[in-house]
C-alpha cells in the first residue's frame, strides 16, 4: 500500500541531514508503523539495508565478542550485496530486541562510524531498555512514534489544505463553519476507527466501516497474542484481566481492587507496568499542579490509564456505531469518555517525539469538595487546565475552581464547538485539541 506521509518523517530528515548524528531508536508499541517510516527514509538514499533480526538470526553472530562496527558493515554489506558508503547508505535494524549484544552495540557505532546512518527499531523494545538502563545514554538518540494522530488521519485522505486551515484557526480567526462541520465528520470516522496504521490506510483506500471492524478484531486478538510472551513474569490471562479492567475503567481514577482477580496486588502492579513497557497504555498522573514542571508536583498514588487507540478501545467494548453516528453530537456516556480518551492520546502524540510523552490531571485533594480537571498541561511558563466535554454543553465549575485556586490565567476547555472565548476560558474544537501544544507563542489561543 501506498505509504501515508507521518509527523516523525520531518524528525527523520532533519536527523538525516545533521552533520554529526547518534544512531537513531524508534520506539512505540506494535504495529504503529516504525518499520513503514523508516523503509519511506530509506527512499531518499541511495542504497537501504533492512536487517531482520528475527528472521535473520546468522547475523546474531556478528555481534558476539568484541564489537567492530567497521568489520560488522563490511560483512553486512557482502551479506546483502549492497554498498555501505557514508552519507549514501541507510542501514535499519529492525526487530532489534531480539538481539540484546545488538542493542549494547549501538554506542560502539557512534563512536567509531559516525559517518554510516544507522536506525534501529523493534517490537516489545522497551522491555529489553528496561534490563539495559544505560545501554547508550548519550550516544544513541531516540524518537517515539504513536498510532496515526488527528491531523495525519487527515493527510491519509489528502486533506493537506484542510490540515493547513485547522493549524492556522485561532480564538479570533475560528474555522469556518462549514469546515467546521466537516472536520466534526472527520473526527467521529477517526474516533471510531482509530489510528492504528493498517486500519486507516485500509479506510483511506475505500475499505468500508465493517471491514475496518474486521481488521480491529485482528489487531486485538493479536495484544492478547503477544500477553504470552509476557508469561515469564506474568500470567498471561492475569494480563487480560488487568488490560479489561483498564479499558473498563478509563476517564476515572484507576482502582486496582477494581479487578475481578485472586490474584495478589504486586502481581497486579506488574501487569500495569507490563502493558505500560509495551505501549498499550498510557497513564495520567495526578499533579497538584502547583508549579513546573508538572512531574515534580506528580503523586503517583493517583492514576488514570489511556488506551493506545480509540479505535481498539471502541472495539474491546463492542459500541454500537450506529449510535455514534447517528449521535453527531457523541453526546452519550460512553462516548463521553471517548471523546477524553481521544483528547488525551492527541496531547500524547503532539508532544516533541524526542521524548518519552507524559500526561497529567488534576483533582481536589480536599475532603468533602470534590473537583477533577481532565487534563493540565505546560504552556511556556503557564500551568493550563482543560476539562472535556463529548458535546456542546457542560458545567466548568472544576476548571473554574482549578483556575482560582493556580490563579491560572486562562483554562481551555475542549468541546465539539468551534474555536471561541468565554470569560477566561478558551473554547477549543476536539478535533484541535493537539495543536494546543504547537501554539505557546500564539497569543490568539491565549
């Protein structure tokens, strides 16, 4: 299929075109489209070795003993047929966590073959990082990669110029409304499909609604597919239970007692840590949000978890879509908290893909004045709340209180209405609500 233009390829070029450069880690969870991105950077070179270590396991050979990058590009090369010249070849290895010497190897080839451009990728990869916590600090340079946002949703139906429209809309300049009324189109498909590569190129190539369904069916059986991989810590039908119950339990506090388990706390937590390592989930930590950064204020005590992909989400529970859609509005409950699990992953994925993602909300740690902001975020020096609303109506009277306590100078809340202004609050569309983190100098959303 024909690839779909992604965010990280602006990061991939500029990485390409650095003088002096670290080999490159892509990290993120399966089936997110890390190989996809880097095959399309292999495009632009003039000659591209991809070397599978699971399928390629001979080549495991080449990383035992002492380590000389020099030697190994030179077998590599013989290996493949193919040139490793500097500035002209890309080499990716791929699937790398299943050859940990391989990983330990990636600083040797900062240090003596700089000049070779050389990316690295892997499925589960975080779970080989976490036993090799200083496996290339400063010598290896990485970039994370998510299920498809919003605006490249977009880009896979050829909607630049519309992409381009949303970036430029403002408090003051809101997006016309006929537009508007599109995108809010666009955003429930999306919503509904998710962002999970193979769903979307198949959507965008005229594959039907039912089908996309199919094809979400796959892809969960597969995570559960992969829960057994997991065995040698945990049960496998331990991780199943903890995975429903996050899903079961999004938009509220996680409560692990929640579980319908025999099993003990400790082996519980690891569940939650595993499915973290593999990206499946995303947790939001409680911050009193007194100053920043926010993680210096986090209480880890207090957490909500974030499926990876609506789409898997909508798909777990089984929603009637018919709902959804006839329900412009996703005006329902349960939609209610898709629409603050699509806020949230969007704040995910448009933060600097140089760096881990990390999420925050906000509750009133007072006894008997209970008040929850969905999320707060940095915006330069400011602490920003933003409360989720499914439709176009809703109190605000936990931003409210949020924003006098901080003294906060403006709230956002995010809704299914256009871009406007009430009071001290700015009213942003759902469908926009990534491009909040690209505007901290647009005094217009301020």
């Amino acid at each position: 299929m024909q690839y779909i233009e992604r965010d990280i390829d602006k990061d991939l070029v500029n990485w390409k075109n650095q003088p002096s450069r670290k080999p490159l880690l892509i990290r993120g969870a399966r089936q997110v489209g890390k190989s996809s991105t880097v095959r399309n950077l292999g495009k632009t070179f003039e000659y591209f070795i991809e070397l599978d270590f699971i399928s390629n396991k001979s080549i495991h050979k080449l990383f035992e003993g002492d380590i000389n990058p020099i030697s190994i590009y030179e077998e590599l090369s013989l290996f493949f047929n193919i040139p490793i010249i500097p500035n002209k070849t890309l080499v990716f290895f791929d699937e790398i966590q299943a050859c940990i010497p391989a990983i330990t190897a990636l600083r040797y080839f900062y240090e003596k073959a700089p000049d070779i451009h050389l990316i690295s990728a892997g499925s589960l990869l975080e779970f080989a990082l976490k036993d090799l916590p200083s496996f290339g600090v400063g010598r290896v340079r990485s970039l994370y990669l998510y299920p498809f946002s919003f605006n490249e949703f977009l880009i896979a139906f050829n909607e630049g110029p519309l992409v381009n429209l949303l970036n430029k809309s403002t408090i003051e300049s809101p997006t016309p409304e006929l537009l508007h009324k599109k995108l809010k189109q666009y955003l429930i498909r999306f919503i509904t499909i998710g962002g999970m590569p193979e769903v979307v190129s198949s959507y965008s190539n005229g594959a039907s609604l039912l089908d996309c369904q199919g094809i979400l069916e796959e892809l969960t059986n597969s995570l559960y597919d992969d829960f057994s991989k997991y065995k040698s810590k945990v049960p496998s039908s331990r991780l199943r239970e903890v995975f429903s119950s996050v899903v079961m339990q999004t938009g509220s506090k996680f409560v692990l007692s929640q579980i319908d388990s025999k099993s003990n706390r400790s082996q519980l937590k690891d569940s939650l840590e595993l499915l973290e390592l593999a990206g499946i989930i995303y947790p939001v930590i409680h911050s009193s949000s007194n100053g920043i950064p926010l993680g210096a204020q986090a209480n880890g005590k207090f957490i909500k978890y974030l499926l990876f992909d609506t789409g898997i989400f909508q798909r777990f529970l089984n929603l009637d879509l018919s709902e959804l859609f006839l329900n412009t509005e996703i005006s329902l409950i349960n939609k209610g908290v898709i629409a603050e699990l699509f806020a949230g992953l969007e704040l995910i994925k448009n933060q600097p893909k140089n760096q881990a993602a990390a999420l925050y909300y906000w509750q009133r740690e007072k006894k008997g004045s209970q008040a929850e902001v969905d999320y707060v975020i940095e915006l330069g020096t400011e602490i920003i709340p933003i409360e989720v609303k499914s439709g176009i109506k809703g109190k605000m009277q936990s931003i409210r209180i949020f924003m006098e306590e901080k003294k906060s100078k403006f709230g956002i809340r995010t809704s299914l209405e256009n871009f406007n202004r009430m009071e001290n609050i700015n009213i942003v569309p759902l469908y926009a609500i990534g491009q909040v983190l690209k505007v901290t100098k647009d005094k217009n959303l301020r």
